[in-house]
C-alpha cells in the first residue's frame, strides 16, 4: 500500500511528464512507470538532483539538459540481424510467402517502427536484397524507417556504422552492401536511397499505410497496456489483409486472436487477418456545367486570372501532379520554406519540406489512397530562434472520371493562435478542476463496473504479469547491456595502460641488469629491494636468496656493518656520499677493494642505491 508521500512523489512524476509533453512535444504519458520512472531517476542522479519538482526546475532553466534526458529515456540498443533466430524465420518463411502472393511489377511496402540509429532497417533492405537481387529490390521495396528520437535519426540517415556494429555480418554481407569510409563503413548508396527515415510517434501520428510487413521489435515493451491497446489498433489499420507484424521476443499480442493469426508465436510474427477495416472512401466525380464552353482568350484570361489568384493566397501552398511532381509553389510558400520558380518540375520527395517538419511523404499516401483530405494540426518548425506552428492540409484532387488528378498541401501558419492558446490556458484551470472532480466520480462507476467484471479479468490477470515481467526483465537487460558496453571500454583502456607499464618495468630491468657494477636497492628499512646481474657476479648471491631481506644482516664477502654509517647518512640528509672503499672477498674468495657509492633514491618510497665496483688488491689466504 502506498503512503501520501509515494502519492506525492507519483504527482510531482506526472506533473513533470505533462511538462515535457508541453514544452516540447514528447509525450510520455503512455510508458510504463516502473522503468520511465527508473530512467529519469539515473539522469537526476548524474546531475545530483533529488526531487521530480527540482529536476523540472533545472529543465526550465537548461535547453541542453532535455537532449541529455531524452538520450537516457529513450535506450538505443540495437544491432544488424538482433535475435539472427527471428531474422532466419523471416527470410525463410515470411519474405517468400510475400513475394508469392505479390505480382512482379507490385511494390512491396515494409514499415520500421522505433529504428533508432538504422540498423534494423538496413537489415531489412540487406533481407530483400538476397532475396529478389538488387536490381529487383531497387525497383520494388520501399521500407520506411520511424523514430521519435532526432539524434538517432540523425545516425541513421548517415549509414556509417563502425567495425563494431557489423561484427554480426558475414565477411560476404560485409563487403557486399557496405564500403569502408576511413574507420567507418557507409551502407551502399543505392539501396540507401530505398529506404525512407522520419520523425514519428507511434502513440500520436498516423500510420503509414498499406504495409506489406511492419516491424517493430522491442519497442512495445516501454508502454502501458493502454497505450500498447491504441498502438496496436493503428498497427492493425496500417496492414494490408495478409500483412505480417514482427514484435520483439518480450511482445505478445494477448488479446487479437480475431484480428492476427499467429505465424510463429517463438519468432513473436503475425499476420492480420481478412476483414475489419472500412472501405476506402471514394468521392463522386465533379459535375461540369453544360454550355460552359468559353472563348479561347477568355478561358486564357481565366487561367491567368486563377494564377494569380493562387499565388497571391494568404497562405502557402505546394500542389503535386499525380505523380509526386511539383506543379506550384505560391509567393507565401516560396518566402517561407526558401523554395524557388526552379523547385517546380522538381520530386517533391527531393524538397527538404517534404520531411521536415513533419514527415508528408507517407500523410499524401495514405490521402491520395483513401481519397480525403488529412489534417495534421500544430505542426512546429524552428527557424534560428523563433519558432513557428501549422496545421497542413492534404487534399487529394479529383479529375471528371474520378482520378487523382493533383495533390494540394495548404500550410496555415496558426503560431499566433498557438501563444494565445498558451496564455488561456492559466484561465482554464479553474474548469480543468470541475473537470477532474467529474473524472472521479465516472472513474467511481468504471471501479463499480470493473468489480462486476473481475472473474473474466482473474484469468487474464496472471498472463499479463507474465508478460509485463518479461518485458521488465527484456528492459532490465539492455540497460545492462549498454552498462556491459561501457565496461567493456574501461577494460580495454586498463589492458592498454597494464601493457604499457609492463613495456616500462621490463625497460628499466633491462637497463638495470646491463649495468657491469653491483647494483642494490634498498628501501627505509634497509631491507633489498632490487639485485641486480652485476651483484650477483661480483657476490655470488641470487636476487631471489637477498630479496626483501635486512641488507646488514647478509653474509656475504662485504662488511656491511662498515657500510651503516654511510647508508643512514644517505637516508638521513637525502643527498649522495662520497665514493668509499671497504675491503671485501669477491664470489671466487679473492680480497678485492670494493667501491662504494651510496645515492638516495628518489622513488615514492624512500630508500638507498648502492653502486659497488671492485678493485682487485691480492687473493685470498
């Protein structure tokens, strides 16, 4: 049971999702709270921020801090082929089923829902093109490619990906459909140019239409049941009969038995089924006046008049021929979105307006194809820093015979509207309150209704756990797995620092041992830190007999307890001795003079350096 303080915490959550969604059009509202929650917490931690309230404060007071929150909701992880399993059953089960069922002059019309930065959808295209042959795929496959996340379009729209993020390609798909750019590799162009990248949100902007296969793979998983409910439906509207959907190994489709047929409930593939969208909507076909035949200059005159006319409208207007060709742009249009008298002849799909702000290659589709106009309302458009708002209008234009004929495509610019609208919205709060105590008392009887229903919904109650465990735990493990990514870095930098620090120590013991002198380290407590060759040859003991023992207490032919007095002079004052000569019986029993110099050692410890050279003075007995 949650407390008052939970009740707050969950208040000042939703308070800050409502936030976002109105400062910068990111709609939150439908994403699971557990792991939206969990993922706002980590950015408030970066920042050292505790409280949602705080954390909105720092958002109104930093335009950067949103693109840093943005990255951390919104997990990118992906990769060429994700899950090879589910891509095998696709191209051996999916794709021919498609091509069969399809004439060989048919687009075949592919949608990936939630791309991030491209992977998934050059996958798509490298699927097709073994399939059918580039040439065929150049002039059949279409795949549009949606993301919220601008960044990650960005990525996408480039095609350049490290040796890294092709590691699950062959060698042959490799070099076949990529081309080494420096350290990256860039996707090949002409397949490239098949593939369709935009801004779209699966929860708010209308589908694309007419899909032959739609993709859309762990993506699903981040939203509430509701939201999954709405995203579901307009999935179903985007299929053709027969379209195949393809979920994420954490995705269920519960409840659509009547809507999908299963495919491969393991590879998580559906297929819609017959039935259960409405009819396309056709207009009647335009009545001409009889009689209405005019005089070759007056029917000029008009033209010229009607021209003019619609160059001079208030608003701005683009108008396409049947095939997507720009046949006028009016004078409010050009002054707008910089275009020219030289774009018209032009593709629309070349123009930068037919993408941004809003994606309308896929909005004139879906219109010329269901014969109505489409209204997409509050559509925004940064210009330096100000920014401006439309609502676009799409109208399909019917000839006599009831043919698409042309496409117009109105931009009403309601910015002034908009900042109104802003500033009433102080004044509507008072009704929003009425509103919310109305919303109550329905969410009372939806409780009471609820109650009636609870035998049906026990049953369905341990599936959906089941389901929203394994999506908690899908989303669990990619924040390890961007986390696994990270080490992985770290580790590599560790290795390349431990090699070269080998590379120093193994340096400076060689250059130690190729001194022909006896040299010993000593450290604060006189006992041997490093023996060297010479030593050795000089005393007959090995480095591993004196290692970390006092020096004044080996026996050997020196007499160290001779040598104390300059040693601790040494440590005391930090400075060298002078050279001093000690007798002494070398490893073969011959009395040498021995000479002694005694330095201080300068390494993070304190401690001695004896350097010993013999001088030969007789033998021994």
């Amino acid at each position: 049971m949650s407390g008052p303080q939970d009740d707050a915490v969950d208040e000042e959550l939703e308070a800050l999702l409502g936030f976002l969604r109105d400062a910068r059009g990111f709609d939150f509202t439908g994403y699971k709270r557990s792991s939206l929650g969990r993922r706002i917490r980590k950015r408030m931690s970066d920042v050292d921020v505790l409280s949602y309230a705080d954390y909105r404060d720092r958002l109104e007071t930093s335009s950067d801090e949103f693109g840093a929150l943005f990255n951390t909701i919104l997990i990118n992880v992906t990769s060429m082929f994700r899950d090879p399993d589910a891509w095998t059953f696709l191209q051996r089960e999916v794709v021919p089923e498609l091509l069969a069922e399809s004439r060989p002059e048919d687009e075949i019309r592919v949608w990936s829902a939630g791309c991030s930065s491209g992977e998934e959808a050059y996958s798509l295209a490298m699927m097709f093109a073994e399939a059918l042959g580039i040439e065929e795929t150049l002039n059949r496959i279409k795949i549009y490619a949606t993301d919220v996340d601008e960044e990650a379009l960005r990525d996408a729209r480039s095609g350049l990906y490290s040796a890294r993020s092709l590691e699950a390609l062959s060698p042959e798909l490799r070099e076949k459909y990529f081309e080494q750019n420096g350290a990256q590799y860039s996707f090949r162009p002409d397949l490239r140019r098949r593939v369709i990248f935009g801004r779209h949100d699966i929860t708010r902007d209308a589908p694309i239409s007419r899909l032959d296969l739609l993709v859309c793979r762990n993506t699903l998983m981040y939203f509430n049941v509701e939201a999954q409910t709405h995203i579901v439906d307009r999935y179903h509207f985007a299929l053709r009969e027969g379209g195949f959907l393809f979920l994420g190994k954490a995705e269920m489709l519960l409840n659509d038995a009547e809507r999908f047929d299963v495919a491969s409930m393991r590879q998580r593939v559906f297929r819609r089924r017959p039935g259960g969208s409405s009819p396309p909507y056709h207009p009647a076909p335009l009545k001409i006046r009889p009689g209405a035949n005019l005089e070759l200059h007056s029917a000029a005159r008009s033209r010229q008049l009607r021209d003019l006319l619609l160059d001079a409208a208030p608003t701005s207007s683009i108008a396409l021929d049947d095939d997507g060709t720009v046949a006028m742009v009016n004078s409010q249009a050009r002054v707008q979105f910089g275009l020219t008298t030289n774009d018209i002849g032009r593709p629309f799909q070349d123009l930068e307006i037919s993408y941004r702000p809003v994606e309308l290659r896929s909005l004139i589709e879906q219109s010329n194809h269901e014969r109505r106009t489409l209204r997409v309302n509050s559509v925004e458009r940064r210009t330096g820093e100000d920014l401006q708002v439309f609502d676009i209008l799409i109208q399909p234009l019917m000839g006599p015979n009831g043919l698409l004929v042309a496409t117009n495509i109105t931009f009403t610019d309601v910015t002034v509207t908009t900042q109104l609208k802003t500033e009433v919205k102080q004044i509507r709060e008072d009704l929003e309150t009425a509103y919310e105590e109305l919303q109550s008392t329905n969410e009372e009887l939806e409780t009471t209704n609820e109650e009636l229903q609870s035998s049906i919904e026990e049953l369905e109650t341990t599936n959906e756990e089941l389901q929203s465990t394994n999506e908690e735990l899908e989303t669990t493990n990619e924040e390890l797995q961007s986390g696994n990514e990270e080490l992985e870095t770290m580790n590599e930098e560790l290795r390349i620092r431990t090699d070269e620090l080998g590379e120093t120590r193994a340096f400076l013991e060689g250059v130690v041992s190729s001194i022909a002198a006896g040299v010993v380290v000593l450290d604060s407590d006189l006992k041997v830190k490093s023996w060297n060759r010479g030593a050795v040859e000089l005393w007959g003991l090995r480095a591993d007999e004196v290692m970390d023992k006092p020096f004044l207490e080996l026996d050997f032919g020196l007499p160290t307890d001779d040598l104390r007095p300059y040693i601790q002079q040494c440590l005391d004052s930090g400075e060298a001795t002078e050279p001093t000569s000690v007798p002494a019986v070398n490893r073969i029993g011959r009395t040498v003079t021995c000479n002694v110099l005694c330095s201080p050692f300068q390494g993070h410890n304190r401690g001695v350096v004896l350097t010993m050279e013999e001088g030969r003075t007789g033998d021994a007995g």
